[in-house]
C-alpha cells in the first residue's frame, strides 16, 4: 500500500512540476513575442533608430584603404607519442 501511495506522489510532484516549467515557457514566449510588457510611459519616451542611407555607407568603405593581414605561420609538427608499454607478465 505504502508504494503506490508514494508512486502516486511522485507523479503528483511531477506533473505539478512539468505544469510549472510549461506554464513559465508560455509567459515568457508571450513577452518576447510581444516585445515585452506595454507599459505607456515608455512608448512616449522611445526613440527612433538611426538609419544610415545606402550612399553615405559606400562612402565610408570607399575613403578607407584595405586591411591586409600577414599570414600565420604555421604552428611546429608535433610527434606522436609512442604507444604505452604494459608491464611484463
């Protein structure tokens, strides 16, 4: 009797448990959906992005000269170290 009142306790637990996790993964799905909690004071205090057009980046790219990386030399061969020995029998 004593173990099939702990079973029944432990799945209790368990689905109390599983109900929470499932439940906290909805509300915080809802607010990332959502872009978080509205809140009317800051939708008034918000500011808008900076855009920069499409000609002003080439410029920029086009006034600096590349960067050009020296090549890496190359790391020393490492040997293989020889296989381990057993002892004698």
């Amino acid at each position: 009797m004593s173990g099939t009142r702990a079973l029944f306790a432990s799945i209790g637990a368990s689905v109390s448990l599983v109900a929470a996790a499932a439940l906290s993964l909805l509300a915080v799905s809802a607010v990332f959906a959502f872009g978080g909690w509205s809140d009317p004071v800051a939708e008034s205090v918000r500011q808008s992005a900076l855009v920069i057009g499409a000609d002003d980046a080439q410029a920029r790219t086009a006034e600096r000269a590349p960067i050009v990386l020296a090549p890496r030399p190359s790391a020393p061969a490492r040997r293989a170290s020889p296989p381990a020995r057993s002892a004698p029998p």
